[in-house]
C-alpha cells in the first residue's frame, strides 16, 4: 500500500489559549517495529486536550498534536517478528482494514503510528463514531470503579459531574454493581439525562447545597466514594460529603487542578485519596512523553490488564449497558477542535455526552 509523504494534523505550537491550536502539514509517521499504522476517521474530545494545550500537563517538545483518542482503519501492521508471535498480540486479531480505537498523544492526524498495546481492535457491530467515543472515557470507567474503589452492591456512590460523557459511562456501571447513585449536573434537563442512565439522585448545583443534600439523602452518614472530574471548585467539599473509611477518587480537573492539602486532610475521616488518569503512549509523530505521567495506565499496564478491561468495556457496549451518547461532531479544521474545546470546558454548557472530530471517511 503507498502512502503520502505528508498528512494533515491539529497542532499547537506553544502553551497557550485557544488561539494557538492550528491545522498543520507533517510528514508521513515513520513506523516503529512494534507499531500499527492507522489511517484516522474520528478523533474523540476530551478535557485532557485542554489540559495539555494549557500546560497543566507538560508537553516534551513542540510542535505537538493534539487529541488522545481516536478510531479508524488499520492499514500497516507491526513489522517486528518478535511481535507478530507474541500471543496476547495474537489474540487481538489485527488485520489490515480492520476497525481500530487507539489511545494516546497524538491522534488528531490523518494518519497516526502507535504501539499496538495502544490500538485496540473494534467488533464488528460497533461503528467507529462510538469508538472514537468510547475508548478513553470507558477505560477510565471500568478500571477506577474496580482498582481505585471497588464499587460494591448498596455502596452510596457520588458522582461530579454525572451528565457528561464520563458521569453517565460512571452511572451506568455503578448502578449494574448495585450501587446507589448520587451526582450533580447543571440544569434540570441534564438530570433528567443522568436519570434515564440510572442515577437515583441528581443535585443541580447551580441552585442547591450539594453538601447539605447529599447528607440528607444519605441519612448524615455520607458516602463511600467520590468520583470527581471538576477538581478546584469542587474537591475540599467532597471531604465533607464521603463517610468514615470512604475514597476520593479525584478523576480530572475540569475547573482547574485543586490545591494542595495536608495529609492530615484526610485523617479526621481516616479517608483515602487518589489520583489516577488516563495513560498515554504517544505516536510516532510526535516526541514521546513518559507513560507513567498519566496513571490510569498503571492499571492497563500489561497486555493481559488492556485485554481484560478493553473486553470489559467492549462487552457493556454491546449489552447496552454503555450507552455512547454523540452530541457534537466537528469539522477536522482548526476552527473546529477550537470549538470542541470551548464546549467541553464551558461551565454549565450544554455538553451532555461526547464531542467527536470527523477527520475523515472511512
């Protein structure tokens, strides 16, 4: 198969605000042995994307492409023997045309190179709009309520916020285990969103004391997790809400990273505190960061961790449990991711599901 000497990617050149994300011209990525070569269809938004262009999380060097998540079609497979025996390698089944989701630094190109523990192959009864939403978000779901909290049947489980793209794959899996379901939203037609996905109880904070409701609800005893993806504006009161023994789950930082506290925080309480993320490994288009910046890697780390959880995920998409709610695609220009970015961090915006970059047919 030929290839072109260059393609199109979203780039930023420096730190900085909206106005530094570009569309640029890149040569083609070069493969490494044990890379997949993925001609890119949908790229998947997310707030990290922000978190990088910001330079809340550090970028190695410039010009750097942005997105961590994406799907398309297979059109070069490792090259490295030692990697077409291996078995978990095996087991995923790679073929030239098939349906991939990748996961890392990156992605927002017409072509992209990744490690192939990175590229995971996409079932056939899945279209690669879901998978370009899925991917980042229901990892983060099936392993933080498993190997951050062990979400169990009559555990309270409290959700920041749970209406978004993330919240409703959280309400979705806590309520299978069992679980009862508390989370804020912005707006009365949002919570009606997080309902329809099981959540029992919806706080709008934009007009209620969510400490106060959420210990009335719980009979003044709390809950046994927090989930946060808001970060500053919400994490000191999540202390107040999580019961004696219970878990803070700090997921994101959508209103920014919280300050720092004393460990001593936590002892009044004799409460625990986390602090995974998504891992990243970048593509061959751009310089590699460290995979262990991000932790939530630390629990796919293995092939047999990435098989266990992606078939996790894979089987609740095709029960239904998770449930990919598309609500905005954007055009594959810099305006667009421009766009896609200003909607997913507006407080109280309309965002209430997942944000997709169309940047090619397939």
């Amino acid at each position: 198969m030929s290839f072109p000497s260059t393609i199109q990617a979203i780039t930023i050149p420096k730190i900085g605000g909206l106005e530094v994300i570009e569309k640029t011209s890149l040569p083609f990525p070069q493969q490494k042995p044990d890379e997949v070569i993925v001609k890119i269809v949908y790229g998947g938004v997310n707030t990290i994307d922000t978190y990088f262009r910001k330079g809340l999380y550090p970028v190695k060097s410039f010009s750097q492409v942005v997105g961590v998540e994406a799907s398309g079609i297979i059109v070069a497979l490792p090259t490295d023997e030692t990697i077409l025996s291996d078995k978990w390698y095996q087991l995923r089944e790679y073929k030239i045309g098939g349906k991939v989701a990748v996961n890392g630094l990156g992605a927002f190109a017409e072509y992209v190179s990744y490690p192939w523990k990175s590229v995971f192959p996409v079932p056939d009864e899945l279209s690669l709009e879901t998978a370009a939403g899925t991917l980042s978000h229901a990892l983060t779901v099936v392993t933080t309520m498993t190997e951050s909290y062990d979400v169990k049947k009559d555990d309270i489980i409290f959700i920041h916020t749970v209406a978004g793209g993330l919240g409703l794959l959280f309400t979705a899996y806590a309520k299978s285990r069992g679980a009862t379901v508390i989370g804020t939203t912005s707006t009365p037609e949002k919570a009606e969103l997080a309902k329809s996905y099981g959540a029992d109880h919806v706080i709008l904070y934009t007009n209620e004391d969510t400490v106060k409701r959420t210990l009335e609800i719980t009979n003044g005893e709390g809950v046994h997790a927090v989930f946060d993806g808001v970060g500053k504006d919400t994490f000191l009161a999540d202390f107040d809400i999580l019961r004696r023994k219970g878990t803070l789950v700090a997921i994101g930082n959508a209103s920014g990273p919280p300050d720092p506290i004393s460990p001593l925080k936590l002892s009044a309480k004799n409460l625990k505190l986390l602090r995974p993320r998504q891992g990243l490994i970048t593509s061959s288009l751009i310089v590699r960061v460290p995979n262990r910046l991000f932790s939530m890697g630390n629990y796919i780390t293995t092939p047999e961790e990435a098989h266990h959880y992606s078939q996790e995920v894979y089987n609740a998409l095709k029960s239904g449990l998770f449930k990919i709610r598309i609500c905005s695609v954007y055009p594959f220009t810099a305006e667009g991711v421009q766009d896609a970015q200003r909607e997913i961090t507006t407080p109280g915006g309309k965002l209430a599901g997942k944000i997709l970059i169309k940047i090619a047919d397939a």
